[in-house]
C-alpha cells in the first residue's frame, strides 16, 4: 500500500471518528397547564422559598397536557393528560441581584405522572440537587427554573414510558439531563422581587420542557485516538516499504 493511500485512509478514518462523536440532544417531555386558573404557589418563610403544586383537581398537584414525549411531537387529539408535582422544591442559598436579575439555587423533585400526587404511569420525573437556578428580572412578571447537567447541578431522570426509555438509551450511556420550567403571571407589583433574603412569595402559571444530550469524549481523546491511528498506519507503511530499500 502506498503512503499516500494510506494517509488518506487514516485521515478518512479519524474524520469518521469524529463524526461519529458529534453530540445529538432529544426533547423528552414538554408540557404546558391545562387550566388557566390553576397557579404554581412560591412561599417564602424563614429565609427559605418553596415552590408547590396544587390546584381544584388535587391538593398535591397541577393538571397539565404534555405535547412531547420521547422526541415525538404529539397532535392535539393525542396530548397527554397528566398531573405536575412539585416536592420538596425549595430555595438553598440566599437569593442575588445583578445587573437588573434575581438568582437563587433550588433543589427538589418534579413528576408528570398519570394520576395525582405521583401516582399511576411515571412519564418523566426529574430529581435535581442544589444548582437550579430560579432567575428573573427584579419586578417583573416571569421568571424560570432551569438546571443543567452538568455543569451547574445534577439532573437525573425516571421513567416508566417506553417512547422516554428508548429516547435516553438513544443517546448512549449516561446522557446530560436537563430542562427549562417557565413562571408566568408573576403579579405585578411587586413582580419577581427579594424579601427576607429570598425570593418573595408569588403565584403563577407554567409551562416547560425536559430534554436530554448525548456525552461527547474530550477533544483529548479524540485527538489521542487520531494519533495511535496514524501512528499505527505509518509503521505499517514502513514495513510495506523496507523490502523494496534492502
């Protein structure tokens, strides 16, 4: 083989290796309230701000329709019903202020399941520890409660839906959890604001979504994998070569 061929084909080879490593990311569940009168609760008391769920159909949770589920989009005819709850979903620091924003960390668990409280078929529920981040615009009217795995908390999802657990074991082992929970119709005044240190009590509506990434390996292994290719493929160049020298 010549080297020429056989650089090309090292090189060929690491280009397949690296897009073989291209990251990919799923929404797993995405989810809005199903009745406008129903309001997600934050009370703050003792320098600590807990965030509940509940509404006329449950005192432990809010009825919601999910329109995503496992990457597939769901028309209106076949949305799931579902029930949103929030457990022990409270703030862990003092809240901040910067630049016009309000932060604070939380910690806790949030499930959509078939039946109120948790019960019935688990479709998604996302357990996170402190680095959620519940973060606004001081006196405004919204605000969100994001986490991210990693690099600012750790996410871990449980299912029971199949469309789910084929969506995870898509990506391989060990993907990056993460989602996005908007609030809205914060009352304004005095909106998204600081009292005792911690994000004062409001009430609000929400809507989210849940999604998933697959792991990409360091550029270092990529890099290191390359190199043992080429290296590998050289030294059989030159043993190819060194009869025609002798």
């Amino acid at each position: 083989m010549k080297a020429a061929s056989i650089r090309s084909l090292a090189l060929a080879s690491l280009a397949s290796l690296a897009m073989a490593t291209s990251s990919s990311a799923i929404t797993i569940l995405q989810y809005g309230q199903t009745n406008p009168a129903d309001f997600k609760t934050a009370t703050a008391a003792g320098g600590v701000t807990t965030i509940t769920t509940s509404s006329a159909a449950s005192s432990t949770s809010v009825p919601v329709t999910i329109t995503n589920i496992g990457g597939i989009v769901l028309p209106p005819a076949l949305a799931i019903p579902a029930f949103e709850t929030f457990t022990n979903v409270m703030s862990t620091a003092a809240a901040t202020t910067s630049s016009g924003s309000i932060s604070q960390l939380f910690r806790g668990t949030i499930a959509y399941t078939s039946g109120a409280g948790g019960t019935g078929i688990n479709y998604l529920t996302a357990t996170f520890q402190p680095g959620a981040t519940l973060t606004g615009l001081a006196g405004g009217g919204s605000a969100s409660l994001i986490a991210s795995d990693p690099p600012t908390s750790n996410v871990v999802y449980t299912s029971s839906d199949a469309r789910v657990l084929a969506a995870l074991a898509s990506l391989g082992a060990n993907p990056l959890e993460n989602f996005s929970i908007s609030f809205s119709g914060i009352v304004q005044p005095p909106g998204f604001s600081i009292a005792g240190g911690t994000i004062a009590s409001f009430t609000a509506q929400n809507s989210g979504t849940f999604s998933a990434t697959s792991v990409v390996p360091e550029p270092s292994g990529i890099v290191m994998a390359g190199t043992a290719m080429l290296a590998g493929l050289g030294c059989f160049g030159w043993r190819r070569r060194q009869p025609s020298q002798a």
